[in-house]
C-alpha cells in the first residue's frame, strides 16, 4: 500500500504497513507459500484418513459397477 494514499493508516490499521503485490511474487513462490499455509493449517492423520477411506469408497463402488455389468451379461 502506498503511504500516500488516503486510505493508507486505515489499512494499516487493519492489516499491518507490509504488504506485497501478488502479481510481483514469481507464481511457483507464491504457490509455495499458499500451500505452505494452508497444510499448517490441515491435521495431517484425518486428512490421510479421509483420503483412505475415499480410496476404500472407490473401490467398493467399481467392485458394485463390475457385478451389476456381469448380472447385464
């Protein structure tokens, strides 16, 4: 933000006197970053946990699909 604009302290007040464009930052680093602060954020085991037993709901709806395919038969 620039100092010079009138609405400067106001978003200073809000959000601190740092700030970066997001277009000046390359996007591998800004991709970096975001990621970064959203898996600090994630509890690693539930989401492997989730992960699993949406890998485990997959595979039961295929086993489903090939017998209702094989009953078509």
């Amino acid at each position: 933000a620039k100092k010079s604009d009138p609405r400067y302290e106001r978003f200073a007040a809000s959000y601190g006197d740092q700030a970066i464009e997001l277009d000046a930052i390359p996007p591998d680093e800004l991709e970096r970053i975001v990621s970064a602060a959203i898996e600090s954020l994630i509890d690693q085991a539930a989401w492997n946990a989730e992960i699993e037993k949406a890998r485990q709901e997959k595979e039961e709806a295929q086993r489903r699909i090939e017998e209702l395919l094989d009953q078509l038969e």
